[in-house]
C-alpha cells in the first residue's frame, strides 16, 4: 500500500513540475525587437563586411569607418549574402514590409498601391501588433500603402505611433527640406509651390532656397539657389548638356547645416531615446505630443534613418575629417556600354557621371562615407539605449540591422545612383543581434544566400509566431534563424525585379553569376503578362556576368556562345519563376485606389531555391 501511495505521490509530483516546466516554456516573454533600416548605404560602407567579403577593412575605393556595426556583427550574426528584392526605395522597403517578392505583392516601383485588393495581407507592423506588441516607427517608411474609410481613400497607418520625417522637417527638426508650400512669407496660393527647398540654421530658422525658375516671382528669395552652393559648399548632380541644373540636381556633397545630432538623423536617434526615457508618459516632439514605451507591451520598433540618401550633407566635424582622404575613383570605361543592355544603359545615361572633374568626384565619395560614419554613430546611440532598456526590464531583445533598402553607385559603371541589378546596388547585408545567443550566435557568419523577404518572418518567428500556421503561408521568405542553424537546405539563387528608371527587369543572381533580363514590353500591368515566353533573346535585353572571373560585371556574356547554356538555364529558370509562378499585377491607378489583381501561374512551384548549372 505505502508502495502505491508513494508512487501515486510521485506521479502527481512529475504531472505538476511537468505542467510548470511546459508553462513556462510556452508563456516565454517575447522579445523587444529593434528594426534599423538605412537608405542608399553601400556594404562597403561597413568595414567588417569588407573583412569578411575581401580580407581588408577598407572600401576598395579607400577610408571608412563603422565602430558601431562593427560592434553589432561581434555580438551577433551576419548574413552576409543578403540582396534585396528590388533596387529602388518604395518597391524595396514593400518586400520587406509585406515579405512578399515584387512579383507576389504587384508592387514593383513607387506607386501607390491599396490594401483592399484581394491578394493584400496584413504588414509586418500589422502582425506584430495582433502578437501584443506595441508598434513605433521613426523617420522614413517609404512603404506607400493606403487603405480605404468611410469611402475616402487614405495612407494606411501601419504602426500604432508614427513619429515620421515629414511633420518632423516642417517643424523644423532637420538640417534640410524639400516639400510642397501652400504658404510663404504669410502669402497664401492656390496651388502649391512644388518641392520648394529649405535649410535650418543652427538658431532653428528656416532658409528657403527658390528655383531659378521661379525667381522672378519670388523676388525676395532672388539668388537664394546660387547663394546655398556657396554657403554649404553643396554639388549637386549636373549635365553638361544641362549647366544650369548645377543649381537644382540632387545634392551629391555638401556640409550640413546643423552640427551632429541637430540633423534629421541625428533628431531620429534622440526621440528613440526620449520615447524609451518617457515610460507611460508624454512627451513633446515639434509640434506634436507622443507617448513614452508602454512598460506593459513588448516593444518592436523601426527606425528608418535617411542617410546616406541625397542630400549627402554630413556635420561639418565628420565630414572635415574625411576630407584629408583621397579616394580611388571606380573607373568606366566607355566600351562598357558596347554590350550593355539597354535598359541598363538608360539608367547610365540618367544618372552618369564619369563627366565630372576629379575635384567633384572626390567630393561626392569623401562625403557619402562621411555621412556613413556619422550615422554609424547614431546606428550606436540607438542601440545602446535600446539594449539598456531592455536588460533594465530584465526582458530579452533582438536587433535587425539592413545595411541599406539598395546600394549606391559611386561613379561604377560610370554613373551614381542605385535601379540596377548589379552587386554594388543590391548587395545588402543584415546583422541580427540576439539576447538569446543560440538563436544568432555571437560572431557568426552566415554565407548562404538570404533575402529582404526574410526579414518578416524572421522578426514574427522571433516574436513567437508559428509560421506553419495557414494565416502566414503568404510570406515567400524564411526565418533567417533556422538559416543559421542550417536547419533548412540553402538557397542556390536569390532573385528580384523592378522596374524604375530601367523600366521592367527582373534578375537571378547564384553565387558564380547573374542573369537580368527585361520581363515585360512595357508597364502596362495585367497586359502581355506572358510576352518573355515567345519574345525573342535579343529582345529580352539579356545581360549575363561571370562573377568569378569578372566581380565587377563589366564584361556582358549574355550573347557569348561559350556561355549559352548557362544563360539559357538562368532564364528558363528566372521566367518561370518571377513570370510563372503565381504573380501578380495591379492596375492601382495614380492615387493607389485600383484592387484589379491579374494572376500568371503557367510554372507553379517553380520557385524551389534549386538550379543546377
């Protein structure tokens, strides 16, 4: 009897500390999730992904520095071979919004698009909020949603709070602005005077800079677009076919305006830090009041900063440093553009600059990695206080840090800019740090290829989604923690498309070559959807790169016989999966309100991750 009471007793014991053990483990506190995002930035940027790439610490083109991301790729994982999705900022940031490649969301340049189509799912921001997660997104989204209430049409708020750039900028909180004024000077017009540009000084007024064209009718301003190029020693992109444009191209180099931390970035970095020091209590930004962290929910945050995107103005101390480096120029060499494909050529001719002088180029490179290095330092504020908040709570953490939406051409291939398929604009690296360090171990290096696509389930897998659930069987990415464990077979191609500036192409990169090829006759979406089937090879626009023998992809192979078969397997592979395997296309009309959704699904499954060549 005593025999069976006792293990009757026994038994109890084990069901209970089963129970709690199991509780435990299910009842996990979710992790406080920190998505850092940066725009325009080159991987060369970073000196440790250069060690890892190349074995040195530079840039091939000369000095930069990184302490800050450095710092972040020793305490957690890098992905190394990561390439985003499409090489333009709106398209980009979508497929990491939504997890959805180009071709699976319609979404392939800067429209508008709407979340009432029928193939629309739920944002990243979205779905972590139905997890319990309190949502904050700082500076730049760049995802150009809108949705539809009470019949109007609106921007979709995805994120609970939305502490964005442009009431940021207006409210002064910047060291420079471009927007459209309906007002100036206490005169008020009908129309709005478009993409009217402005600095602030260090005392916080703004100085308006007019177009030249627009002189006459502002006469206050007169000279104002001369006077700016003097004072901020700004350089701006021009054409010799165009001189006068020196004074309203994109701004390639300059000095800010306002000292480090004063600028729109620097601004980014310091309301994080406030917003995390106002526990459950208000506090003011500009003109607005927000809402400190609620100590109740975890917390998934993202910030969007702004550099190096144009205007490069980095603060007069970082960018004086930088100045006593002389940087090797990425040569162009016109026969270049011989066998280069049209459509890549149109973006060369767009945005060329091997016209300019020695002095300008130098400028334009000594300040884009000035302005790196600076908001490296931010990138280090951020995280920092993120990480001390954290442990503070005693709640574990994860940082997702995305070297970039795209790269940015420095003169390579003779031009600046980013809307090609070549590595330098879309070889993006991601660090995931991790207070759980068995997840994304400190130190490692993953050289699998991984995509932009991956960074939403990754962030919900991490946040205790259950991905196998049919409510997430939408997101073509996979949870980049399983692809350190190497738990999941890796990836021999990574594909992507666009289609701004160069107009539609669509490419498939393997770790030895990349094939990019035009997808469509032009942009009309839902029409000759299947053209890339009975087009003809020339037609296509093919270009073809030997990786191994040619990393700088100059030398086009697409029409070389040697290489036929490899270029004939790349694009039966790339038609059928970016063309054949269930994509979509939109006609979202001019404000985003179109929902007609067109299918092509002749290649279904085509997208295994497999090519053998």
């Amino acid at each position: 009897m005593k025999f069976k009471k006792i293990s009757k007793l026994l038994c109890v014991v084990f069901l209970v500390t089963f129970k709690y053990v199991n509780a435990q483990q299910t009842e996990q506190p979710k992790p406080n999730i920190l998505w850092v995002l940066t725009d325009d930035q080159r991987y060369d940027a970073i000196r440790a992904f250069n060690k890892i790439l190349d074995g040195r610490e530079m840039s091939a083109l000369g000095y930069v520095e990184s302490p800050n991301v450095d710092k972040l790729t020793q305490m957690g994982t890098t992905f190394i071979n990561t390439y985003c999705q499409a090489t333009g900022c709106a398209p980009s940031r979508a497929s990491m919004m939504t997890g959805r490649y180009p071709f699976r969301s319609g979404v392939y340049e800067f429209e508008y698009h709407n979340n009432q189509a029928e193939h629309s799912k739920p944002s990243l921001p979205e779905q972590m909020a139905d997890l319990g997660y309190e949502t904050l997104h700082i500076g730049k989204l760049g995802f150009r949603l809108k949705t539809t209430k009470n019949g109007k049409l609106k921007s979709a708020e995805v994120f609970q709070k939305n502490i964005d750039f442009k009431q940021l900028r207006r409210d002064g909180l910047t060291d420079w602005g471009k927007d459209w004024f309906y007002e100036l000077d206490g005169k008020k017009f009908d129309k709005p005077i478009k993409n009217l540009e402005f600095f602030v000084t260090p005392e916080g007024k703004f100085e308006y800079v007019i177009p030249k064209d627009l002189e006459s009718k502002f006469t206050k301003y007169k000279g104002t677009a001369t006077t700016s190029v003097a004072k901020y020693d700004l350089f701006r992109k021009y054409s010799k076919r165009d001189p006068k444009s020196d004074y309203s191209g994109i701004i390639l180099a300059g000095v800010s305006s306002r000292k480090a931390g004063k600028t729109r970035d620097g601004y980014y970095a310091s309301i994080f830090e406030d917003y995390l020091k106002n526990e459950n209590q208000e506090f003011t930004v500009g003109s607005r009041t927000f809402k400190g962290v609620n100590t109740e929910k975890p917390l998934f945050c993202h910030i969007g900063f702004d550099f190096p995107h144009t205007p490069v103005l980095p603060p007069a101390s970082y960018r004086n440093r930088f100045q006593k480096y002389t940087y090797k120029v990425p040569a162009f060499n016109k026969k270049e553009l011989e066998n280069m494909p049209k459509q890549l050529k149109k973006q060369i001719n767009n945005a060329y600059s091997d016209d300019f002088t020695d002095e300008e180029k130098q400028k334009m490179i000594q300040d884009y990695y000035a302005f790196c290095a600076y908001g490296d330092a931010l990138i280090g504020e951020a995280t920092d206080a993120f990480i001390k908040y954290s442990e503070a709570k005693k709640q574990p953490w994860v940082i997702v840090y995305v070297c970039g939406d795209h790269g940015w051409k420095l003169n390579d291939h003779g031009s600046v800019s980013k809307f090609s398929s070549w590595e330098i604009d879309s070889h993006n690296p991601i660090v995931v740090v991790s207070s759980d360090k068995k997840a994304f171990p400190a130190g490692k290096v993953v050289r699998d290829f991984t995509e932009f696509v991956d960074i939403a389930p990754t962030i919900l897998a991490a946040s205790g989604a259950k991905l196998e659930d049919e409510k997430f069987n939408y997101l073509d990415g996979l949870d980049m923690a399983k692809i350190a464990s190497e738990s999941i077979p890796s990836r021999d191609y990574i594909v992507g498309e666009s289609h701004a500036v160069t107009g539609p192409r669509a490419f498939i990169r393997t770790k030895e070559y990349v094939f990019s090829m035009q997808t469509r006759p032009d942009k009309k979406r839902g029409e000759n959807m299947d053209w890339a089937l009975h087009a003809s090879y020339k037609d296509l626009d093919p270009a073809l790169y030997d990786m191994k023998n040619d990393p700088n992809e100059i030398n086009n192979l697409a029409f070389d016989k040697k290489y036929a078969s490899i270029a004939e397997k790349m694009k039966e592979k790339l038609i059928n999966v970016v063309l054949g395997d269930n994509r979509v296309e939109v006609k979202w009309g001019k404000r985003g309100d179109g929902t007609e959704v067109f299918r092509s699904n002749f290649a279904p499954g085509a997208h295994d991750y497999k090519l053998k060549l």
